[in-house]
C-alpha cells in the first residue's frame, strides 16, 4: 500500500470512528455548545434514541461547528443547525440546509416545551419528522392560567396536564408546540445564554429574524456529564 492509500485509509477510518454513537456517548456525555455569546451544556432524552442518537453523531463529526443561530426570535426561542450558515454572506435568507434525510417523529407526553428544551424543526410535512441537523432551544415566556387556558382551547384542542401548567407558570415556555414538534432534550447549563442570544437585534429584512450580528456556534462536543442543580 503506497504512503497516500495508507493516509487516505487512516483518516477514513477515524472518521467512520467519529461517526459511530456509543454505549458511553449515550450514558455518560452531554453537549457544550460553546457560542459566541457563551456556553450551553445540553442533556439528551433517552427516550427519545432516535433524535439523541443523530444529535450526537453530528456533534462527534463536527457538523455544528461553525453553524450560526440563523433564527432569533425573542419570547420564543433560538434556532440553528442549518450547514449553509457557516459561509452565508451578511443578509442571506437562512433556514433550508441540512441532511437529506428526516428523523421520525419521536413526541412523548413527559417531554414538553417548557424554557431551555432543545427540540428539532421541521418544514411541513404530515408525518411531523424532523429536519435532520436543524433544532430550536426554546425560551417562551411566562403563562397565567387564563395564557393557558387560551393556548388549550385554540392552539392545542386538548388539557395542558397540571404539573406542566405549573412550569409554564413558573419557568415559563412555550407550551402550543408541544406534540408537534419533537422535544429530546433540555440545558441542564446556560439558560442565561439562550436569554442573551434571544435578545439580539435581528433583521426586518428578507432574512427576517436573522441576528444582525452573526451569533455562532464556534464549536460543539461532548463532555463528562456532571451533576447540575
């Protein structure tokens, strides 16, 4: 084998390497988002493997790094993850990038919209699966019972059950995309991150709720899951 076969099959096996989700990434790993307004530290569902499992592969192949949240919207939430962001000049509409492929829809009735969830966007399709590299973290706002009540009646057509009501009225959320969109994870660290980012300038323009300023994601990996308050 030449010295440029043996290079050529080095690096295409550290990067099949890099690709496959372990046992240890799923148990004992979160995610650090580190942005440019600060750092995130991310906690993936279990009970959500199917998004857990392609959020972690993309973060171990370095797919996030450099990505832009391309989608600011404050009272609501930050989105990013689009792969064309990393080199969109200043001005250029945002939101249709990523892989070919959707990730079904995993909804669960114990994961739901409260503030600092991540969970995965999607264009419209009726099955509801999710893009496959685009999500939102969300910030919401703080409901009273009547916010809620409304939310019940004409966005969600069912009953918010008590103990997230209770959420919704503390930590706040964003409670009319539940069971729409598939939730699978949340910030155990950096809420006040996602408040600083969900509070930039953004464009009036054709790249509506686009940061004026680029807000980046410089780099994503996994880290020792720790305990957090």
């Amino acid at each position: 084998m030449s010295l440029l076969a043996l290079l050529l099959f080095t690096v295409s096996c550290f990067a099949q390497a890099d690709s496959v989700v372990t046992k240890k990434d799923r148990k004992k790993r979160d995610v650090l988002l580190q942005t440019s307004m600060g750092d995130i530290v991310i906690r993936l569902s279990d009970s959500t493997p199917l998004h857990r499992d392609n959020f972690l592969k993309l973060v171990k192949t370095r797919f996030y790094d450099s990505v832009l949240f391309h989608r600011v919207i404050q009272n609501f939430m930050i989105q990013g993850g689009d792969p064309d962001s990393k080199t969109a000049p200043s001005g250029k509409l945002l939101g249709n990038g990523g892989p070919t492929y959707r990730v079904p829809a995993e909804f669960r009735t114990t994961l739901f919209h409260k503030k600092g969830v991540i969970a995965a966007a999607r264009d419209n399709n009726p099955e509801k699966a999710s893009s496959g590299s685009q999500f939102y973290l969300t910030q919401g706002k703080v409901f009273t019972e009547a916010g809620l009540d409304s939310v019940e009646t004409y966005r969600l057509k069912r009953k918010i059950p008590a103990a997230q009501r209770e959420v919704y009225k503390t930590l706040g959320g964003v409670p009319h995309l539940d069971q729409n969109y598939t939730v699978f994870g949340e910030v155990v660290k950096g809420l006040e991150v996602i408040d600083k980012i969900a509070a930039v300038p953004t464009s009036k323009a054709a790249d509506r709720d686009r940061p004026i300023e680029n807000v980046v994601i410089v780099k994503a990996k996994l880290i020792k899951r720790k305990k957090h308050k």
